[in-house]
C-alpha cells in the first residue's frame, strides 16, 4: 500500500512524540511492505514563531491532500497573551474545520499492567475500557457570536448545536457501541441548557434505530463524578466539544496517565489522529514525555484512515508487551520508585516489537 501521511509536529513536546510515532510508522512500512511519505509541516506556535499564521496555508493545503494526518501537540506560553487569530491553538480548531473531522474517537482503555500506576485504586480501574465520542467542529469552540466587548470588560462565547451535528455524532456513538458492549452514556447538562435539551432529544431519537443499544443519559457533572468512581461502568460515552475536552483528561488520570491517550478525529476529509495530551512545555526538549499516546494515534490512524488492521494491532500489541516488560516512562513511575526510561527509549521497545512482530 502507498500512503501519504502529514506530520504536523507543532509545539512542546509534540516534536519529539510525532518523531517517536513517525520511527513507529516507518518500522510498520519496513515490517508489512507498505510505502509511507511522510512529509512534515508548521502548525501553532511553530508556525507563529517563523512569522507565519498559526496555520499557513502550505500546511492546510497539504492536510487537505494527504491520506491521512498526525499532529503532536499545539500550544506556547509565548503566545498566552494573544488574541484568537494568535494563538497557536487556533491552528488546530480551524485544521479539524478544514478538515470536517466532526467525531472524535479517544479511547480510554486501561492496561493490565498499569492498574496500580495511578492515583485510582487498582479494583476501581481494573478492566476498563471506554470510548469517548466527542462532538469536534461545533458547540461552544465555534458557535457565533464570539468575542470581546470593546471596553474589553466583557467577554462572550456562543455554545450552538443544530439537529444535524447531534444526529451525525450520534450516529457514530450508537455504530460503535453495536460492536462493543452497547451502552451509550450520552452526556449533557439538559438540566440549564438549551443547546443540552435539544441534544437529548436528538440522541434519544436516533437511540430509537439501535434497538440493541442502550441509551442513558448523564448530567456532565454527575458523569464526571461517576467516571472517577466506577469508570468501568462506560462502554461509549457520547458527548458535546466541551464536555468531551474536559472528560477526556480525566479518563487519562483513569488510565494512569495523560500520556497514553490517543486520539482519531474522522468523518471528514482525512482523518487528524493526535494524542490528548497538549504541548506540555515545562518538560519539553528533555525526552521524558510519554511518547505512547502519540504512537497510540499512529494505530488509529492505521486502522481508520488506512484500513489496516493487522498493523494497527501489531503496534497496540507491542506497547501493551512493552508495558508488560515493565519498561516506564516517568509519568508512569511513583517518585522514588526506579529510574524512568526516557521517552525515545520507550519508543525504541515499542517499535523493536513492531519490526519483530508476526501476524497475530
Ligand atoms: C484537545 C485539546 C484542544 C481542544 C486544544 C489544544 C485546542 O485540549 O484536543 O483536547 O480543546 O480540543
Ligand atoms: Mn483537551
């Protein structure tokens, strides 16, 4: 199989993880015969610090034509202060745009080898294994009017969802949960919004098409309250661009770190797969971050965007064997226990086992 596949490194420690996914790639190209050109491209502060927007139009038009795209992470503190058309996080909102990626897959899922590297008692997280379904290019990131009163002593945001967002996103919960376990949690706060009842009412109704699904819906904060104290009660969890932002990070803390998430955003042109994790600048350049969650992405991108399961399954089994072989970066390592490995190091384990890997 040829594939063209853009690197959009980004900000922080997104080059040092995209170059990890990307040696992961090219092992997988090497391993099952297929060719990758992989290009790589400025996004957000990157981009913003060569005196270019946040995202210049040469790294779009190449997402644009590209099979498939991985991002890193986007984010600088050297841009804090900026309005929106400065901020290197603009990239990312407008690119998923651009892209029309509206559903946004993170699966949470916890290793049997890092039950007890969290902050959760190992019974509570044991055997979890969820799947968040976020809405991506509406609700409050996008909704009109936006903005910054001119005496600057207000500001406002729009959150907005018409029937057809919710419907299509719905779509992608309930075809998922078919295949899993056939919950969908679907998450709002119909009891103060709006936008939430007419969610409710739109899940609801497409849940009637899925005779064999389970619907259930939460308020955002008791969800979040459940997640922390029975999470292995998700299957998939549907829910809107904000609520979905927020409740990711905390499956990361489920899962026993950030840095293992991964994510896919489809349903448009070509899929972006990133990890959750942002930019993470205080540990940036010193090859500690988790490479994982980037490497995890590369999977997603694998099986969603490429159709190809066997070496998406191939790069899940080597970071699940190379958990299991005990090999730890430091986010993964209580303080005190044994030295971490550095980031490229793990990557080295995992892709050793891609190159090694035999069909399952
Ligand atoms: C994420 C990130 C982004 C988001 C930021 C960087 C714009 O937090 O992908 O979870 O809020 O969507
Ligand atoms: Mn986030």
């Amino acid at each position: 199989m040829h594939a063209t596949i853009v690197l959009l490194p980004g900000d922080g420690i997104g080059p040092e993880v995209t170059g990890a996914a990307e040696r992961v790639l090219r092992a997988v190209a090497g391993r099952f015969g297929h060719s990758f050109t992989l290009t790589s491209h400025r996004i957000g502060g990157a981009a913003l610090h060569a005196g270019q927007p946040p995202l210049p139009d040469e790294t779009r038009e190449a997402c644009l034509a590209a099979d498939a795209v991985l991002l890193g992470a986007v984010g600088d503190p050297a841009f804090d202060t900026g309005s929106s058309e400065r901020r290197p996080e603009t990239a990312l909102l407008q690119l998923r745009q651009a892209l029309g990626v509206f559903a946004n897959l993170r699966p949470a899922r916890v290793w049997p080898s890092l039950e007890d590297c969290g902050a959760f008692k190992p019974e509570v997280v044991a055997g979890v294994d969820m799947l968040i379904v976020r809405e991506l290019t509406g609700g409050i990131y996008y909704g009109e009017p936006r903005g910054v009163a001119e005496d600057g002593r207000s500001a406002y945001n729009t959150m907005r969802y018409a029937r057809p967002e919710i419907e299509r996103i719905a779509e992608v919960a309930f075809r998922s949960a078919a295949t899993r376990r056939g919950l969908v949690t679907s998450v709002d706060k119909a009891n103060v919004l709006e936008t939430s009842r007419l969610w409710r009412k739109v899940v609801t109704e497409v849940g009637t098409r899925y005779p064999d699904v389970t619907l259930e819906h939460q308020y955002v904060d008791s969800c979040a309250l459940l997640l922390a104290t029975n999470p292995k009660h998700f299957d998939v969890v549907l829910s809107g661009n904000l609520f979905g932002d927020i409740l990711s990070d905390e499956a990361g803390a489920v899962v026993g770190s950030l840095g293992l998430l991964p994510s896919g955003s489809i349903g448009g042109r070509a899929g972006l797969f990133e990890p959750v994790h942002g930019s993470a600048p205080t540990i940036a350049g010193r090859d500690i971050a988790n490479p994982i969650g980037a490497i995890a992405s590369a999977a997603m991108l694998l099986r969603h965007a490429l159709g190809a399961d066997p070496e998406a399954d191939a790069v899940e089994r080597a970071i699940g064997d190379s958990l299991a072989a005990g090999h730890r970066t430091a986010d993964l390592v209580a303080d005190g226990d044994a030295t971490p490995l550095p980031g490229s190091a793990m990557a080295q384990a995992i892709l050793d086992r891609v190159a090694d890997s035999r069909a399952a």
